[in-house]
C-alpha cells in the first residue's frame, strides 16, 4: 500500500492571476481511494488536467510509475495507464450506451479494424459484462444521450476502466447526481474498482461520500494542498471544517 | 432478412428495369450511381460532423487521370484503378494537412485545394486544353471495343457493380471500430483521446477512403460522357455532392444513390420542363427536404419501413 504510484513535486500554474496550482506536492499510493476537496476554483481539476497531459504546468515535475509524463499527449499518458473520467460525462452520445463500453474495450483492444465489427460476439460479451458490473446491463442499448445522470456518469467511469489503468483519476463522480441514488451510484463504483484493483484519485464535494469510501483525503485550498492524511483525522481538523467543508458545502 | 440489404436489391432491379424500359435514362442512371459513389465519401465525412465544400477535386483528378491516360491505355479495366490510386494519392496528401482542422475551416480548406485545381486545370491549356476540356475516346473493355450501345450497357453495369460494391464496403467500414469511432469525432473527440485513439487518423482513414471513392466517380464520369472539362472541378459541383448527401440523407450507404438518382432524374425533367428555371425546382426541392424530412430520402423511407 505504501508504494508510490504516482508522484507530483512543485506543480504550479495559474491562469492570469489565478494560482490553480502553487507548489503542488502529493504522492499517490498503489491502490488507494485518494479524494480530493476543496471549494470551486481551488485548483483541483486543473491538477487531473495536468496529470491526463490537457494542461501543462509552468512548473514542477510529475512521474508515474517512476518515468515523467508531463509533456506526453493525452493518449500517450492513457496508454501508460493513466485513465479518467470527467465532471460532464463524455459520452458518445449518438451511440448506444453498449457501443460506447465496445469502443472503449475496442480502444485497448486494437480500433484499427475497418472490416469487422464493433459489435463482434467477443467485445459485446466482454461490453455487455462491463455494463453489467456497473448495473447499466438494462439501458445498453438506449442511446447514451437517453440516459439519467446518475446512469450517465457511471457509463463515463465505465468507459474509462474497460481501458485497464492503474490509475484512475476521477471529476467529481457524484455531482449532478440525485440524492437519493448518490449512495448507491459509489456503492456500485467502489465495489467495481476494488475488484479491479485499480488506484482511484477522485474529486468529491460530498463529505458523506468522502468519509466513507476514501483512504485518504487531500484538501484543496487556492492552488495548494492545505491538509493530507486519513479521512477522520482531516475531516476533524477544525481549519479544514471553518475553511473548507463550509465553503464547499454552501458551494 | 434484414431491410438494407433488401431495399438495395430492389434498387438495383429497378434502376436495371429503367434503363431497359427507357433507354436514353441509361445515361442519366450511370452519371447518378458514378456520383452516388462520391457521395459515399461526403457521407463518412459527414459521420463525423464535417462537410467538404470541395470533394469535386478528387471526381476531376479521377477523370482527368482517364482523359490524360486513355490514349495511350484506354483499357478501363485499368484505367478505373490507375483513377482511384491517383486520387488516394492526392487524398493521403491532402488529408494529413486537413485532418487537422475541423467544422469551417474544413469545409474552406476543401473547397480552397479544389479552387486551385480548378484554376490548373483551367490555366494550364498545353497540358488540359483548359476549359475547352479533353474528349476522352476509344476506351476498350477487357481488350474488347463493342458497339455503343453495348458500351453504354457495361459502363451502367460497372456503376452499378462498384456501386454496390463501395456501398457494402461503407456499411461494413461504418459499422467497425474505425467507423464508430468516426462518428465519435463528431459528438466526443475528446473522449477519443483520452481513450488513447488518434481522432486524427481516424478522420484521416476515411478521408482518403472518401478521396478514392470520389476518384471512381470521377473515372466513372468521364468515361460515360467522355468529355472532361474542368467544371467538374468548379465549386459547383462540389456543392452539388453536398446537396446530394442532403437529398439522399447520411443515415445509410443507399442515402447517397437514392439521393443521386433523384437528383438527376429532378435535373433532366425539372430541366425539360421549365428549361430557363430548373435550378429553382431543385433549390425548392432541397428546401423541402430540410424542411419537412431533416433524414433526406432515406430518412423517409426507413421511417415509413418503421411505421
């Protein structure tokens, strides 16, 4: 557990006069549920952009796997098992939701087919089985666009495992998301990607959500890391309930 | 049985049952199945949410090929590959440099190369005799030269046959990873990325499909009018295969030959009938079918197949 996975020193950027990031240090381990909070505009998905290689920071280093990766494109970076999943779920949205996970396994798998299908016997078992680990087995053929936002977002996080990362960094997984079926949406998506085995980074405003599911909780606050450590131990910390979790509740 | 492959089929009889009952139609059938061909190209571009306001150029490199190369091999058994390898050449080239730009600006920088090509060919009179054109003659058939009215029967039958031939390629090519994965450019490009899929070269692949298939039609063309004139390079014409993509609707590889024919059985009667306004009639037409069947005549058909 204590191996590192991944590892960020020095991050920093900002946008005019806006620090997203001000000297950004964080390692992540081998296969823990990392959450990160913080209030809107404190910089956290400016960090997943900047570890998925859409944004580059003005300075600092980040290594996965021990080898760097900033200056990679975006597809080099998921190759070498970065995958992630975003705020508004991108779906392909004139596909079915089984043609979106079909190509998402075509994509690991070798796209570059043009005379066989995508819904071959072989990808559609291994779709409809990715589909059905994520409880979406019942609107795989509904086109994506058709789908609640609760459904929405976990076919985006399913796309995004049926690529095999090691590490998967996640938008704000419950967000726009009803309340009643928040819960049972990260129940479904923890027990996925435990059995996967797979690393979670994962953005969250939901405390509830954060206290019971992460190992660790990193706290975001004007471009910097304000607090690091287990989630009762964090969530506790008088500074970090004044200065944060209210501001990221009321946000 | 599915419903595709049996509404093609009946296409294919009726058009052959057409071009027996009225013979001079046979011309008109083969000019429309050779553009149907180009069409198909428009069509995966269109997939993925780009028009091409220029994909006449790769119809003129494909006939002017057949022009500049029938005196000396009028084989067209020969001369229909030589046409599709010269326009995929010019596609390959072409798309690595477009394929990096998308909507607007795809759609200009087509029609710019094919500006060009038309300013060439219309310029350069040593070599294409400009916009008096090249008459392109003698072709033989598998070394055989039969009467014209035979010529004229081959030529429909190997329209009808590449038709048929690119149109199963397409649904085949569209319904691949690579075809799906075209029409996510047009809705998730980003997705495509961060899926470690080179959006790119996906879009590149059938760009240079779309070239090739519009070098047949061209060759096609060419051989069935056997006169090339740079018009067929002019902007017009260019617009006229997105009008016919329009017409024909992108939802299958029939739209693009239902559209086709229906865009030159329009123009032949639309012009016996009111010679001085026949363009109105098709620009009322297009007006209709945007207005009141957004899928073309495809979209209507599959929609009445569903009722």
């Amino acid at each position: 557990m204590s191996e590192v996975l991944l590892s960020a020193r020095g991050l920093r950027l900002a946008f005019g006069g806006v620090k997203a990031a001000d000297g950004i240090d964080l390692d992540v381990r081998h296969g823990e549920f990392l959450a990160i909070i913080g209030p809107n505009g404190a910089g956290k998905t400016t960090f997943i952009n900047m570890t998925t290689g859409y944004l580059r920071p003005q300075a600092g280093r980040i290594e996965f796997e021990g080898k760097p990766i900033l200056g990679l494109s975006p597809r080099a970076i998921v190759r070498r098992g970065i995958g992630r999943s975003f705020q508004l779920p991108q779906l392909f949205t004139e596909h079915t939701v089984l043609e979106n996970a079909a190509l998402a396994i075509a994509a690991r798998r070798g796209i570059w087919s043009p005379l066989a299908p995508l819904l071959r016997p072989r990808w559609r078992d291994e779709a409809m089985d990715l589909l059905d680990r994520f409880g979406l087995r019942a609107v795989a053929e509904a086109r994506a666009d058709a789908l609640n936002e609760g459904a929405r977002k976990l076919a985006d996080i399913a796309m995004a495992v049926a690529l095999e990362p090691s590490l998967l960094l996640m938008d704000e997984p419950t967000s726009g998301v009803a309340a009643a079926e928040k819960m049972a949406i990260v129940e479904t998506l923890v027990r996925v990607l435990r059995s996967t085995g797979v690393t979670a980074v994962f953005v969250e405003h939901d405390m509830d959500v954060v206290a019971r599911f992460a190992d660790r909780v990193a706290v975001w606050s004007q471009g910097r890391i304000a607090a690091l450590g287990p989630p009762a131990e964090v969530l506790a910390d008088p500074a970090v309930r004044r200065d944060v979790i209210g501001i990221a509740a009321d946000a | 049985m599915k419903r595709e492959p049996l509404l093609a089929a009946l296409g294919a009889f009726a058009l052959i049952a057409c071009a027996w009952a009225v013979p001079w139609l046979k011309f008109i059938l083969t000019i429309a199945l050779a553009k149907g061909i180009a069409v198909l190209g428009i069509l995966l571009l269109l997939r993925a949410g780009q028009v091409s306001f220029g994909h006449s150029m790769f119809l003129a490199l494909g006939a002017y090929t057949v022009a500049f190369m029938a005196p000396t091999e009028p084989e067209v058994l020969l001369l229909l590959p030589a046409a599709a390898l010269v326009a995929t050449g010019f596609g390959l080239v072409i798309g690595l440099f477009l394929v990096r730009y998308r909507d607007i600006f795809f759609g200009m920088l087509n029609l710019a190369f094919a500006m060009v090509l038309y300013s060439l060919l219309e310029k350069l009179y040593a070599i294409t005799k400009g916009t008096d054109g090249i008459r392109v003659a003698g072709l033989t058939f598998a070394g055989t030269q039969p009467e014209r009215p035979v010529q004229e029967w081959v030529m429909f039958g190997i329209a009808l046959g590449l038709a048929i031939l690119f149109g199963l390629l397409v649904s085949v090519y569209l319904a691949s990873p690579m075809g799906r994965a075209l029409a996510g450019i047009k809705t998730r490009e980003t997705r495509l990325e961060f899926m470690g899929v080179p959006a790119r070269r996906v879009l590149l692949f059938a760009y240079v499909l779309s070239a090739l298939m519009g070098g047949v039609g061209g060759a096609l063309v060419a051989m069935t009018t056997r006169h090339v004139t740079p018009q067929i390079a002019y902007w017009t014409a260019s617009g006229e295969l997105v009008f016919i993509a329009i017409l024909g609707g992108a939802g299958s590889a029939l739209g693009p030959f239902l559209g086709a024919t229906a865009f030159e059985l329009v123009r032949v009667y639309a012009a016996a009938a009111v010679a001085e306004a026949w363009q109105m009639i098709l620009g009322a037409v297009l007006l209709v079918v945007i207005l009141f069947a957004p899928g073309g005549v495809w979209g209507l058909l599959s929609r009445r197949w569903r009722a």
